[in-house]
C-alpha cells in the first residue's frame, strides 16, 4: 500500500462507495462517438473545465491498453484539478475501460472505475457509462461528480453536432 504523504492528516480517513449510470444516445456513428474519446485533438475540444473558469495547465493523451491520460487545470480560486486515468480495455468503436484518481490540488478525491459501452441505434449510437467510484477521506461530493460528468456528455454531444462547447 502507498501512503501519499503530501496529503493533510487533517482529514478523517474514510472511504465511501458510490456508483451512477448514464445513458444517452449520442448523434453520430460508433466510429465518430469513439473518436470523441480517443483522438487526442478531438478530446481536448471537448474534455475541459468550464469556459472562463478553469485554465488548462497539463493536457497528455495515451490511448491504449495500459495508456495514460493525464488533464490538469486552475479554476479562478487556484484550485488545481487533475485527472489522472489509466486504460484497461479497449475496443474500437464498442468499450473504453479505465480508472482514475481526481485531485484537488495534491489531495486525492477520488478513485474511480469507469465503463464506457458504445452501440448502433438508428441514425445514432447508444451511450451507456458506468462510473463506480471511491470518495476518500471526507470528501462530500454531493451529487457533483455525476453532474459535472453529464456537463462534460453535454460537451461531447454540442462537439458531435458541430456546435460550440459551452
């Protein structure tokens, strides 16, 4: 087990479970859906923090099995947020498996184990994202993570129609 000895010990060590399902369906193909997530270009159109809120300081994208992503940004306040993921499975234009820590400046928030299933229906493709994660030592999340990741399937659906990202 590795200790992380940057955190605060102020915080009460705890870990709670939560999980929250997502369904969309997106317009656009598979091939199109899938690209949105594994091309770099494409993903940096779409995968950024709120415009005039947050500024991008890292941006890495290695999309493989066994790759790494790696998003960092300032918000107004100076909070840095970074998204830290790594790849677990992939299959082209159908799955995207992978896991993330979220941190707050140096402090981890999170640990998150994330399904992403792609599926042809009619014109389009059904999305179904399954996100099972792991808030630790007291962060209270309060519905924020599947809201700000609704937000961001919003950003992919405007990017997918050719519209502007909010």
């Amino acid at each position: 087990m590795t200790t992380n000895h940057s955190e605060s010990t102020n915080h009460a060590r705890s870990a709670v479970h939560a999980s929250f399902v997502i369904e969309r369906l997106m317009p656009a193909t598979p091939a199109q859906v899938f690209a949105a997530f594994a091309e770099p270009e494409a993903k940096a159109r779409w995968f950024v923090g709120p415009p005039g809120q947050w500024k991008k300081l890292v941006r890495e994208l290695d999309f493989r099995v066994g790759g790494r992503e790696r998003v960092s940004g300032a918000f107004a306040n100076g909070t840095v947020s970074t998204f830290d993921c790594r790849y677990h499975d992939i299959v082209a234009d159908e799955r995207i498996l992978y896991t993330y820590d979220m941190l707050l400046d140096e402090r981890r928030i999170s640990v998150s184990l994330s399904t992403l299933q792609l599926r042809a229906e009619g014109a389009g493709t059904r999305m179904h994202y399954t996100e099972q994660v792991v808030f630790l030592d007291g962060y209270d999340d309060g519905g924020s993570r599947e809201r700000g990741t609704q937000k961001l399937f919003d950003q992919v659906e405007a990017w997918l129609r050719g519209q502007p990202v909010a």
